[in-house]
C-alpha cells in the first residue's frame, strides 16, 4: 500500500520546483517593436528605428535619431534613443538556476556597479527597475521576469541666442520614462 502513494507524492514534490520564478520569455523581443511609432514620434520627432547588433534570440537593439534639418531657436535641434533587449535563459548544465534569477542577479550587479541605489528606482516598470541622468542622457532600466530593457534618450536643443544647450535633465526623463512605460506594455503583450 505504502508504494502506491509514494510515487504519486515524489512526483508532486519534484514538480514543485523548489519556489524559483519560471522563465517567461523564450528569447530576447523586437527591441524596434517595443517603441510604439506615436510614442517614437513625441520623442525623436518620429524618426524610424534602426536595427543596430545583437545575438539572434539572446539581445538585440534599435536606435532612433533625429537632427533638424533648420534649428530654430527654442526648438528642439537633435534626440537620440536607443532601446536595447537582453533574454536570460538557465545556463547550461545549472539547472538549479533559472533564467530569471540570472537576470535579477544580473540586474542588480549592474545597478551596484552604477551606483544607482534605491533613489534611482522606477515602481511599476517590472519586477525592478532604476533610472540615472548622466552625461546629457536618460537611462532607464527595467526587468521583467527573465528579460531586461535597457533606453537611453538624449539630445540637444538651441537656446534663445542659439546656442547649443543639453536636453535638460527633467525633460530627458520625462521622455525616457514615456518610451519605457510604453516598452512594459509591449513587453507584456509578447507573452
């Protein structure tokens, strides 16, 4: 009696994968297709996105840039985005290692390394995300189970004598967090 109960239990047991989070994603989205073309025209005044190099599966980019063809004064004169997107999978032959905690380590090694404590944190983006101004750009990054999403948006504008002035800090994070709200929810569709 005892072995007609014991298998059935075993197997319940190993299926329970001992609380780590499952992976979500089987490889790295569009990083073109999370920008949606209304959101890339308020912020790069409707450039197209370009492709730029990845590892098919793993990571990819896209960038977006926009240079006016006459500055006039008080206007945006330049922007530049750049979205890029990072697939985490289990590595070879650690199965106890899921891809999304290889990402949340990851993740939170880069965050260390740059500096960004809980200041720089951006509720609602994913399971953890961060924000830093730096050299006239926005960065805003943001993981989502075993994926993670990397924006920068920057650019520069003319002054009322015409002079080239940075994007200011606010305006470039404003713009940057509207790209990675919108990129979330793209993200989320592609399930």
């Amino acid at each position: 009696m005892r072995a007609a109960w014991a298998v059935p239990l075993v197997l319940v047991l190993a299926g329970c994968g001992g609380g780590q989070p499952a992976d979500r994603f089987g490889a790295a989205p569009d990083a073109c297709a999370l920008v949606p073309g209304p959101v890339a025209t308020s912020v790069v005044s409707g450039a197209t996105g370009k492709p730029g190099i990845g590892v098919p599966g793993k990571s990819n980019s896209c960038d977006w840039s926009f240079t006016a063809a006459e500055a006039a004064r008080g206007q945006p004169y330049q922007r530049s985005l750049s979205v890029s997107a990072t697939y985490y999978g289990s590595p070879a032959g650690q199965d106890q290692l899921t891809g999304t905690e290889l990402a949340a380590r990851t993740f939170q090694s880069m965050r260390t390394a740059l500096g960004v404590g809980d200041a720089g944190s951006v509720p609602g983006l994913g399971e953890e995300a961060y924000r830093k101004f730096a050299n006239g750009a926005e960065k805003v990054e943001f993981r989502k189970a075993n994926v993670t999403v990397s924006i920068s948006l920057g650019g520069v504008d003319l002054d009322a004598a015409g002079n080239s002035v940075p994007l200011p800090e606010e305006q470039a994070r404003q713009s940057a967090l509207t790209v990675a709200t919108a990129a979330a929810a793209e993200l989320d569709k592609a399930r």
